[in-house]
C-alpha cells in the first residue's frame, strides 16, 4: 500500500516523483469536494477509508446544503467531520471581482486554482433568474462577431470548474439549502466563455451534477446548452442530458454562414438543421431556440428572414433575435430598430415565436459575446519561469 491508501505497490518513478514534490514548500492543495461527480466523491472517500453510505450524506451536505464549512454537517460523527478537512476542501472558483449592472445583472471573473480567469454572468428576473456559465477559458470558434473569439483558447474547464460557477452564485443569492421555489437562479444557460460540445465530456458531468434530485436540482427543463453547430455532438447531447437546445445560426446562406460562423465549413446548414431535426430531447413543447445576432446590413434583411422561415419549416423551433452587442475594435454595427422589427414581424408571421432578446448587463460588458478575460495559454519559456498565466 502506498501512503495514499492505494492498493498497488508505488512503482518506482511515483517515488522519484513523491520525493520531488517533498521537496517543495508549498504544500499541494487539496481537492475540493464541490465540484466533484458522485463517482468521485464515493472514490476520494474510500480512499480515505471511509464506509460507503457516507458518499451519500455528503453529498447531501456539498449539493443540497451548500455546506462551507465541514463542522456544520451535523449528520456525520464529530471524529469524522474533524477528519474531512485534513483531505479535502469546500472551496469554490475565487472571485477576482464581482460587478454588478444597473439593471441587477451580475458579472464574476473567477480566478481558479491555476491562475486562469474565466466569467459567469447572473441575469435576474422578477421571481426567477438564469445564470450563464462558461465551458472553456477562451475559444477555438473565432466567430467574428464575438468578443470571446477574439481570445485564443487556454484549456477546458474541468466539470468541477462549470458546478462551480453555479455554487458560487448560489452562495452569493443565498440560495441554500436548494429552495424548492422562488428561486433566483432557476435556469443555467450554457452560453457563456467556449462551445459546450467542444468540451463535452466536463460539461456533461456538470450537467449531471446540476440536475441531480439530491442536490442543486434544476430540472433539465431548465436548463439550455448553446452550440455554434458542433453536428457529431448534438444527438449525444440530446440522448446523454436531455436539455434544451439553442443554436447559434446568425446567418441563412453557407457563404455569410462560412464567414460569420467559421464551424459552419466544417458542419454546414444543411446538416446542421438534420441534426436539429434529430435531436431527441426536442418536442413541439421543447423548441429549439435559434439564436441570431441582428449585423446591420449583413444579415438582417426581408429577404434573411424569409430565407430563415423557409429553412425551419418543420422542425419544433423559436427564433431569438439578439441585438448586436458591440465591444472595442469591432467592424460589426446592431441592426437598426426597424429592421428588427421587419425581421421579427416577418419569422412571426410564419408561426415562429420570435422574441427580441432584451440586452441586459451591457454597462458591465456582460451581455452576450462581450466576455472575455485576460487569460492567455502561457509559451514554454513563460511556464517555466514561473509567470502567471492572467497576463
Ligand atoms: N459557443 C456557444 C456558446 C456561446 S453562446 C455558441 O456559439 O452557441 C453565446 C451566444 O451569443 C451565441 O449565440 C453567440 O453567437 C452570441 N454572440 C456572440 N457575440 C455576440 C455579440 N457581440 N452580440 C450578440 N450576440 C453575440
């Protein structure tokens, strides 16, 4: 048995390796348990050789309480909850800075263990709310309307980083023990920093998490994952979580599609609405929204809108207009209010609910595609001199 309670014998460069890091100052961190899957946390816990059915009460305490502190998990025996914190922690993301818009909308920048940033956004409504969470720090799409896309990617976030998001908001609107209603953040909408199906394995587990009975509870139904079009992903999403689809067409014509969209090259309209089609967790009662940003003069005329209703007929979908959101160095201007209009009146017609998605969070560069955080994937020359990655 190794000191960590593995049932192997230490192979020898995991010695080496173990002298290494005793021979460092900094003790390593300890996990933390928000964060982690059931399997995980039923894995860390015999590690420690704990009995099985305490997998469970902490559960409880970590997704359904909210627990920050292992001495109020007043279910569990005093020797073992003195215990836990020699092994893990209840830490989640820590805020960098939180800022908050006059219309109530809040903005974090998370710092996480290994200095990278990433930001969620908590949009509030009267009587309930959505969070946006962020899958990836940064992003490969290089969508050209998109302020996100103009930071190169850094690295997925792991599935404990996505819940994290969610527990950090939750702790910061005091919404614990998971209320059953009234709450402020009843919706998560995966459209924050990345493209969720680029990094689906993570976001699946946090998804999971996030759904469980147990714990946070926010029923699938509540729960929307954004794609640019990643197709191989889609049916998966649908068969593996169930949740609402949202696609981010922004444009009816492969050619504008190819430019505004760059994934589009790769998995063009056509199949993009086969797989849409497909999707097993749609209905005429669970639409799939299609996002399109409102570009003037790119791609906001009579004949877009009518080009879009065409290309939707049949399948169980609503259409969200959102007004350009501008940031600094952009080309792109939003649509004028007319055009919008002519857009909106037009998909309507057509039996297409056709919101206009009301801007929220712009004073703080929180609205749709203006994240962006400071982060940067560090040169080699950088990592090993120790700089940190938030340059
Ligand atoms: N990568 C995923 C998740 C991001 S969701 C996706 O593309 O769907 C963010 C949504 O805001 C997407 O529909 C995106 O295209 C849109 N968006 C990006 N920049 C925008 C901007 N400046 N103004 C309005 N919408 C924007």
């Amino acid at each position: 048995m190794c000191d960590l309670g593995c049932p192997r014998p230490v192979p020898p460069y995991i010695t080496l390796l173990m002298n290494d890091l005793t021979a460092t100052e900094t003790p390593p961190r300890l996990p933390s348990l928000a964060g982690m899957t059931r399997d995980e946390m039923a894995f860390a816990l015999l590690e420690m050789g704990a009995p099985g059915f305490r997998a469970k009460q902490l559960w409880h305490w970590v997704y359904y309480q909210g627990a920050r502190d292992f001495a109020d998990m007043t279910t569990l025996s005093k020797a073992f909850r003195a215990e836990l914190p020699e092994h893990f922690t209840l830490a989640r993301p820590e805020t960098a800075t939180l800022q908050e818009s006059k219309d109530g909308t809040r903005k974090w920048l998370l710092r996480l263990d290994d200095g990278n940033e990433v930001e969620s956004v908590h949009i509030p409504e009267k009587d309930r709310g959505a969070l946006c969470v962020s899958s990836q720090i940064g992003c490969t799409l290089n969508c050209e309307f998109c302020h996100t896309g103009t930071q190169t990617m850094v690295r997925n976030l792991s599935a404990g980083e996505i819940v994290g998001q969610v527990m950090l908001a939750r702790d910061v609107l005091g919404e614990w023990p998971s209320p059953k209603e009234g709450r402020l953040l009843s919706n998560i909408v995966m459209m924050g920093m990345g493209e969720p199906l680029y990094n689906f394995d993570n976001v699946a587990a946090a998804i999971k998490i996030i759904m469980d009975h147990e714990g946070i509870a926010i029923s699938k139904r509540r729960i929307t994952l954004s794609t640019a079009g990643v197709v191989p992903m889609i049916r998966r999403c649908g068969e593996e979580l169930g949740v609402n689809l949202a696609v981010s067409l922004h444009a009816v014509r492969d050619d504008l599609r190819d430019q505004l969209v760059p994934i589009n090259r790769k998995y063009p309209i056509t199949e993009l609405l086969k797989a849409c089609n497909d999707y097993p967790a749609s209905s005429n009662a669970r639409r799939i929204t299609f996002e399109y940003a409102m570009l003037k003069g790119v791609n906001d005329s009579p004949a877009d809108a009518r080009e879009l209703v065409r290309l939707l007929k049949g399948l169980p979908a609503k259409v969200n207009l959102i007004p350009f959101n501008p940031w600094p160095g952009t080309p792109f201007e939003c649509s004028g209010k007319k055009a919008i209009k002519v857009f909106a009146d037009i998909v309507n017609d057509a039996g297409y609910s056709s919101p206009v998605r009301v801007t929220r969070g712009q004073d703080i560069m929180a609205a749709c595609g203006q994240l962006k955080s400071e982060s940067r994937r560090l040169k080699a020359s950088e990592r090993a001199s120790g700089a940190t990655p938030a340059a």
